[in-house]
C-alpha cells in the first residue's frame, strides 16, 4: 500500500520534488471504518490552495501528510454495518492506493461499474459544482450571454451544456485551439476562444465583444487573473459571477500573462460591482451536499443518454500523480484528470 | 428663479468654482408637466460620482447644466391631471428653487407638511437605501454582527437601527468622536470606531477585532477604501457584503488615508469572496421603487413613534449648496444634509 506525501509547499507552480511516494500501512480498523481499494482518484485545481498555508476554507495539508483527494473504489475490509466488502464508494481517500474512511463520510455509489470514473467528475464534485453555482448563484434566463474558462474542464463543460439547454449564449474560454475545438464541437457552446492567443486582457476583450455583443450576464469565474480582467467591464447590469476558483491566482499570479493584472485594481473590481449591479458570490461545493441528490437526479439521466457530454484525462500509476497533477496547472490536460491505480 | 450649474468636472475633490449660481426661466409646461417652488433638496455622496465623465449607472450631469438632486417642494403650476396647484410632491429637482417636472416622475407626499424633510432623508431615498440593501442584501440574523460606516449618515443610521431592531451586533464607523457619540447614544449602536483615530487599516482592524470578536457577518458598504481594507479580511464564512456606495473612491482616493489602499489587490478581494463564500451584492436604489410602499409601510409608523430616530444637517440657501456638498465629502455633516430655500 502506498502514497503520496506532501514534503513542501511551493513557491508558486508545484515541482515534483514537493512530493514523494511512500509505503503505507492501514491501521487497524476503529468501529465504522472501512479499508478501500482504490480504482481511481481524481485530481483539481483546489489542491493547489491546500498546499498552501495560507488561511483557506479547509486546514492545509501538512508536511509530510498525505495529498487530498476524492477518490472511488471497492472495500475490502469492513467494521461498519452500512458498508459491505465488495461494495464501490466516494470518499476523501487521497492520493494512495488505499484509504481508511469512516462509514460517515462515504457515499455508496450505485455507478454501473464501468463507469466509476463518472463519480469523480461529470457526476461528481466537479459536475456538482457547475450546477449548483450555475443554478444557485447564475440564475440563467434564456437569451442572456454566459461566459466559463476552462471551458473543456469538467466544471466549465458541465456549466456550458446546462446553460445552452437553458437557452443561453455560451462562450467558451480555453487555452489551446484543440479545446475550444472540442468545447464547440463536442459540448456545443456557441463559441471558444484560446486565451492563449492574447497577449493582453484588452485583447481578449476585444475579441469577447465580436461573440458577446449584448454583454456578459453570467461569467461562471473559475480562473480569474487576466480573463477576470478582460470580462469585468462586459458584464451587463444585474450579472451574476459565482465564484468558484481562480486557478491563475492560485499560483500567485506566475501563471501564463499575470503582468497586466495590475490594472486590475480593487476599486475597479468594487466599483464594477456597484455601477453593474453585480451580484457576486463564492461558494464552495463542499457547503452544499444537501443539493446533491437533486443533482443527480436532474443530471444522471442527460449523462445516461449523452444529452450532457464529459471528457477524462486518465493517467495510470499513483507514481504519475505529481507529474499529471502540475501539467494540469499547466493547462495540459485534456478534460477531466483522473489518476488510475492500474 | 434660480440653479446651481456644474461648470468643470473636477479632479479629485470639488472645489467652489467647479459650479456656478446663475439665473433660470421656467420653460412653458409641456401636457402632464408640473411647475414646483422647492422647500428643499437632498445633498447626498452619490452626487460626486455624476460629476465625472466615467461610466456609471446614470449619464453624468453635463457641463453648465444643472446639477441632479432629489428635492422637495409645492406645485405652483400645473399641466397636469394628476397634481393640482398646492399639492407637496418629491422629485428629482436638481439644485435649484424650482424644477419643472413631468408627472410620471413625481410621487405626492402624504408626510405632514411640517415634515417635509423626511422625505428627502429618513423616509426617502437614503433611508429606503438602508433598509432595501439590509433586508435584500444583508439577510441579517439575530446574534450576528454587522458593521456600517458613516454610521451617523441617513443610510448608516437607518442600517444600524433596523439591524439592532433585528437582534444583532451592531458597530458603527464615523469620523469624528462626537459622531459615535451620536451613533451610541442617540442611534443605539453597540459601539462605534473614530476612523480618524487610525493610521492604517489594520490598526482600525485591531480595534475592530475589540468589539466583534465573532467577526464581521454583515459589512454593509457605503465607503469603501481602507474601511474595506480592514473589514474583509474579518468577515465570517457566508458573510454578506450589500455595496450601495464607496464614498472613499469617489474622489479618486484623495481623501483621509488611502495610501493605506495599495495593500488591498484585485486578488484578496476575490480570494476572500471564495474562501469565505461571501455574498457581494452591488444595488442602486432607484432601480427598487417598487419596494418603495413596502418600506414606507414597515418604517414610516417606526419615525412617527420615534423608535427609529434620524438627524437632519439642514442649511439655509441655494447659494450655499457648493460649500456644503464639498464639505459633506469631506464629512463635516452632522446627519442627513439638507438645502432649505429659505
């Protein structure tokens, strides 16, 4: 049985050498614990802010403890009457092959098998959070403009299907030209847009104006930096920005373009709100189980008949968890990143 | 007949010679347009923000035209089935002894006559300003805490009474000691901090800390600058920001104290409203007259029996408006400010 540790937290994008693989041995089971097998793990921006010490809205990792992560898999042993060996569960496993969980915080999966992976994404954390912020916090009426970066992500794909069936624009922002292919001809949004193609956040505006002529209603903001930048001042009176991440401050603005940030100033951002009438709010998933089984309820189905589409990037090895994990910072993943034990 | 007109958009603060005094000929009434010899106007922070040529939500008061106030006065004239000569009403008058106005734009008052007034202040628009963001916005429960500045201002005392109506902790923020003096003793505050006592935001933050040592739930945003500065970072998980004004901002960061401001980037801001879910809400006021009857209903009964007090800084002539505008800014007020005619 093995893991992964976290040995030190990064100055800005995450090395390998912050993490190690380690072996690991279950302790003996406590009443209601369950030991889980690992089929896979998934893995999201958020992690990048645990690594962190900084005040956030859940304890950082510690040193040499091991990395957070919701994962799925089988038990193998049992000391809880709700849970069976055999039978498939989510939990907080971490990034390991093997978890011990207390039968309180796992959720059986009634996943067909071959569709674990589901759990982790598009019927998963990731899914759930495009359509609780999407509902909760976008308030979409048809015929508005919503804007969503990381548009081929599970987030962002899960917050632009639901609004194009809600009757929305939908403009997508990715940061390659092959996503936007896919965030256009695979999850159908009106238009995406390669940020990467910009050197500055006015010209990314520029280019946002030709595909959102009536302004931006909702921007569903899960990156923030310069993209935040150029979508402020498009945003129409009464817009919504639910605010669930902003992967390009996660790293302390040294990803990709940060430099015209700082015109981005705080009164701009305070007098936008003001001005526009915005109504701006963060929130973070892990508040809201109560709205899942609605989720599942609304959403299982359309994933069921591929009425809502999803994208996995799996790699294999618990070994290639650090590597994957800071391509995808990086923006080289392609979909949803999953780790696979084997 | 008479207006004051903006002559230069100013530069930071106003001075005197960016308006003028000049003479007015009422036009001849157009049908449904109604002549009105003022009683008084409003002078309120909003008004800088229309002096300059930026976006905002209404165009801003033209060059040597006449500079926007609501104001309170008797029809003297009328093209209008609706008002008769004598009747009292309230509308957006401009700084002037008479406003020709057009009906569908005017509400009748039915406040006693010698009560005038409070129609431009505690039951009118800044008193409505209070209790829409509050009840809207700030969603206030009993036994939390909220803090507004300009606490002894019609909004901010309206706020802070309501808000120790409902049960909660309530800190104001003024800049004077005689003002908190007001805010405790007269408004019912639980307590309330001398800005000007502070050299930096988080030494205001440190005295803060004293009186709301559960934190911040409600920051109800009327000034912005380093008083956001020292609040955000003390607001609560789901906490709740209603944003109806930033007076610090509106003279561009001239006035008391803002150098303190380069500390509070674009980034902590955002990062804030995701890790403490906040609920950042920006709203104007006039785009709710439809709660208008609602808030008459509720608060108007509580004036009359005194159990919500207000103060009024009333000064006498048109030709004072200026100096007391820019000294308002400059928070040499006691209270609503008010222009008498005579």
């Amino acid at each position: 049985m093995q893991e992964i540790q976290l040995k030190a937290r990064p100055e800005g994008a995450p090395k390998e050498s912050d993490f190690a693989l380690v072996d690991w041995i279950a302790p003996e089971l406590a009443s209601g614990d369950i030991l889980v097998e690992l089929d896979c793990f998934s893995l999201d921006p958020y992690m990048r802010g645990r690594m962190d010490d900084a005040k956030s809205y859940s304890a950082p990792v510690a040193l040499n403890s091991r990395m957070e992560a919701g994962g799925v898999g089988r038990v193998i042993q049992s000391a809880s009457d709700r849970f069976e060996v055999g039978d498939y569960v989510f939990g907080l496993t971490g990034w390991a092959s093997h978890a011990v969980l207390q039968e309180k915080s796992v959720r059986k999966l009634d996943i067909a098998p071959e569709h674990l992976n589901r759990a982790l994404g598009v019927l998963g954390m990731p899914g759930f959070t495009g359509w609780f912020g999407l509902t909760q916090h976008g308030r979409p009426n048809a015929g508005e403009t919503l804007v969503v970066a990381a548009a081929t992500g599970p987030v962002g794909s899960m917050v632009g299907q639901l609004a194009k069936r809600a009757g929305l624009r939908v403009i997508g922002i990715a940061g390659s030209d092959q996503k936007c292919q896919v965030a256009e001809n695979e999850f159908g949004f009106d238009h995406c847009i390669n940020h990467r193609s910009f050197e500055t956040a006015k010209a990314l505006r520029t280019e946002l104006a030709q595909y959102a002529p009536d302004g931006i209603d909702i921007y569903f903001e899960n990156v923030a930096g310069p993209i935040l930048e150029a979508i402020l001042p498009m945003m129409n009176v009464h817009g919504r920005i639910p605010v669930c991440g902003m992967i390009s401050w996660y790293n302390a603005g040294r990803l990709g373009g940060d430099a015209s940030i700082e015109t981005l100033s705080a009164p701009k951002i305070w007098r936008t709100i003001l001005v526009n009438r915005l109504s701006v709010n963060g929130f973070i998933i892990s508040d809201h189980w109560d709205h899942f089984s609605n989720f599942l309820t609304e959403v299982a189905p359309l994933v069921n008949n591929e009425q809502i589409k999803f994208i996995e990037d799996v790699t294999t090895g618990l070994e290639n968890a650090p590597k994957t994990f800071i391509g995808m910072l990086e923006g080289k993943n392609h979909g949803k990143t999953v780790i696979k034990l084997r």
